[in-house]
C-alpha cells in the first residue's frame, strides 16, 4: 500500500514541476532564487528532449507502481489516472521536443525582457 501512495504523490509532484516549468518565469521574475530553479529545470528538460532521455520522475513511479503490485496493468486513482493522462500525453516526440524549445526560448525573452525594462 505504501508503494502505491508513494508512486501517487510522485505523479502529483510530476504535474506540480511540470506546471511549474510552464508558468514558473511569473515567479521567477520577482525572485532570483525562483528563477535560477526555473531556467535549470528548463535546461534540465530541453536536455531530456534532446537527448531522448526520460524524467527521472517518470522511472521512480513505474518502479513504485510495480513495488506495489507487477501483476496490475494500472494501479491507480481516479484522479491520478487523469493527472497521468496530462503528464504522459500521446503526441509524437517532436511535438513535445518542439514545445519545450519553444518554451525555453520564451522563458529566457521573458526574463531578459523584464531585466531591460
């Protein structure tokens, strides 16, 4: 049961990162702290596209789900069934190679916008 809540809360923290990197240059702007975490996350994940790697968070759910029970195809709630619909979405991988760029360039605009003015 534990390895279950566990493989729960990481999806939670998934989605929580992945809103974070996202939306986070609204932070990022006020705190200098913020913005150091946000642009390295966003390098982090250009990186994982590039190099066709995946998120560390996404090995350590699967590796709880199957502490939890091998033999069930699926293992989770309600809502984390539609949270991992979000974070695990069915588009090609260039599609999401190309909107994390497109992400990143934005963010650093952004940021670099906002330093002028």
């Amino acid at each position: 049961m534990i390895f279950k809540l566990l493989a729960d809360l990481i999806v939670i923290i998934h989605f929580i990162w992945i809103v974070f990197l996202v939306f986070g240059v609204f932070a990022g702007r006020r705190h200098r702290f913020i913005k150091f975490i946000h642009i390295s996350g966003l390098t982090f994940a250009l990186m994982l596209q590039v190099f066709g790697w995946y998120c560390p968070l996404t090995y350590l759910e699967v590796w709880l789900r199957e502490q939890h029970d091998p033999t069930r195809a699926y293992a989770g709630s309600y809502i984390i069934h539609y949270l991992e619909t979000m974070i695990y979405i069915e588009v090609d991988r260039w599609v999401v190679g190309i909107l994390t760029i497109v992400l990143f360039g934005m963010t650093i605009w952004i940021y670099h916008r906002w330093r002028r003015v």
